[in-house]
C-alpha cells in the first residue's frame, strides 16, 4: 500500500523525525547544547510526515458525477483490471 499510493517520502519523514526525537532526548539527558533544535527538527519533520500521509486522500480522483465514490489511485500508474486475473 506505501508502494502503491508512493507514501515512501512520508514514511522516511516519519522515520526521520522518530530518530531526531530520540537524539534530542538523549542529547537533553546529557546536558548537550542544541538539543532545542534537533527538537525543533524531530516536530517539522513528524509534521511534514502526516501531511504527506494526507496527501493522497486530499487529491483522490473521484469515479462517477455525483461525487459519492472515491477511488485512491495513484497519478500515471495504469488501473489493475480484475478480469484479467487467472
């Protein structure tokens, strides 16, 4: 599913800001100086994360007229036909 809605720069964002959490708070433990900023990175970092989480379900194509079905489909990817499977 990450590979299919290329959710892979959000995950590494995710990650990111998980590994800089744990440094700023080792970092903090150890009385070290700039522990504030690698703070500060860790929550851009998580924030850029979510939104890129958010971002196929902010611009999924709509299937019929009315709205009522929405389909997430990624963008130049060929549709997957069911018939087609043996």
């Amino acid at each position: 599913m990450i590979k299919v809605l290329k959710l892979r720069k959000a995950v590494i964002a995710i990650f990111l800001g998980i590994v800089a959490l744990i440094a700023a708070r080792i970092m903090y433990s150890n009385k070290l100086a700039g522990s504030d900023v690698v703070l500060g990175i860790s929550g851009v970092l998580l924030i850029v994360g979510a939104l890129l989480f958010l971002y196929p379900i902010l611009f999924a194509k709509k299937v019929d007229r009315e709205g009522a079905k929405v389909e997430l489909k990624p963008i130049g990817e060929e549709p997957v036909n069911d018939e087609h499977v043996a």
